[in-house]
C-alpha cells in the first residue's frame, strides 16, 4: 500500500470539496504557482518558514489540521533537495509574477500626472496673467514710457495746452458810449452802448478796445471788475487786453 504525499492529500481535500485552484488562489491570496507547487510537493527553492506559512493557511481554509502535513512537507523537501529534479518543475521565486500587465497601467499614471502637472501650471499662469491686467486696468497713468517716445500726456493736459482759457469781456455802459471791439484782428463790435445795458465778448488771445467817452463804461475782464478808465468826455483808442493783463496806450 502506498503511502500518498501531503501534496496530493491537500490536492484530494481541495476536489472533494470542489474548489478549482483559482479560487482557492482568490479566498487565500496564496500564488497559483505555490499553490500547485504544494500540491506536486515541489516546493524545494521556497524558504522553510515560508512554506510552513503557507501550508497552515491552505490547511485552515480546507478544514484540516496543519499539524498533520508540516512534518511530512518537510520530510518530502528534504528528499526532493537530495533527489534530482528537472530544473523547468522546481519552483523559483522569480516565476511570480503578477496575475495582470502592470506595465501599462504604470505608463497610464506617470501620464495622468505630467496632465495633471501641466493644467496646474496653466492655471496658475492664467491667474497671474488676470492679476497684472487687473493692476494695469486700475492704474492707468502707470503707462511705461518708451525710450525715444514722448511720454503720454494726461488727456486734461492735452486739453489744456491745445485749447487755452479765452479771455472774457464785458463793457457795463453808465452812460451811452460809442464803443469799439476787435477781438484777434475781427471787430466784433461797433456802436453805441446804451446807458444800463451790459454787452460781452470772449476771444482766444486778444481784444483791442477804443471808447469816446472813457468815464462812460466799467470793463469786466474774466469776471473782475474795472472802473474809471479815465476821465468823463475823454477818448480812449488804444486799450488792450491779452494773457498779461490790461494796457492802455496814450
């Protein structure tokens, strides 16, 4: 009578209750390579206390005591390292491999990383873009001026130096006055001012006034007052007003 192996007695064990070695392989976590090692009792390349490790998780999750295999798997590795054995049936750590492709899976995450790495940069690029457009929008005087350009002039200023304050002029008559004005070359005016009634005029750089009766009128120049040109009855042809003020000529 034959004695059987541990290998083949866990073998049986594992049929009877009808349990293909992948799922035994699924429940236990245990390598289809070691699990068919130990059941072929060709476990010579493994570590003893691995085995022994793995003898007592495929025992319990069988039903059978552990204690009543470990002595014989054992006996059976010691007389299968005295023994000669093809080198393709022994088992070697190496064949471990794992039940699926890793390498793909590894190459779809160092990409999903770089994308990752790359939209946050663009982001952060994108803020800092919107950041500077905001400071500029705010402070637009700001503006850099460009070597060999003349720097912006504020659009007040522009108006300031293209169009000058006119120079405002008005002749209150306390009595009727024969009264003349030339503004910038052009008469504007000539006759009499009646006595009470108030005429005025703007112009761009000068007004040149003549008046027959000197204490007749008061002049209002940009809004001050100017009394007693000279005497009542007297004739006055040379009165000019411009940017320096007012000057009467003899």
């Amino acid at each position: 009578m034959s004695i059987e192996s541990p290998g083949l007695r866990l073998k049986k064990l594992r049929l009877e209750k009808g349990l293909t070695l992948d799922e035994v392989h699924k429940k236990t976590k245990i390598h289809l390579n070691i699990l068919k090692s130990m059941e072929e009792d060709n476990l010579v390349n493994l570590n003893p206390i691995y085995v022994k490790g793995f003898i007592k998780i495929y025992c319990r999750f069988l039903g059978a005591d552990p204690r009543s295999f470990v002595p014989d798997f054992k006996e059976t590795i010691r007389k299968a390292e005295i023994s000669p054995v093809k080198k393709e049936n022994r088992f070697n750590l190496a064949n471990l491999r794992p039940p699926f492709n890793i390498k793909p899976f590894l190459i779809g995450a160092g990409v999903l990383v770089v994308i990752l790495v790359l939209f946050n940069i663009g982001k952060a690029v994108s803020l800092k873009i919107s950041q500077i457009k905001k400071k500029k929008a705010a402070s637009p005087a700001a503006a850099a001026v460009v070597p060999g350009k003349a720097k912006p002039v504020p659009s007040k200023a522009k108006a300031a130096v293209a169009s000058p304050a006119p120079i405002r002029l008005g002749i209150r008559a306390k009595e009727n006055c024969y009264v003349t004005v030339r503004s910038d070359g052009k008469v504007l005016f000539q006759g009499v001012i009646k006595k009470g009634r108030f005429e005025s005029w703007q112009a761009k750089d000068r007004f040149d006034i003549s008046v027959n009766n000197a204490g007749a009128v008061d002049l209002e120049i940009n809004g001050k007052v100017i009394s007693n040109l000279g005497r009542k009855g007297r004739a006055l042809k040379n009165i000019v007003i411009d940017k320096e003020g007012l000057r009467i000529g003899r």
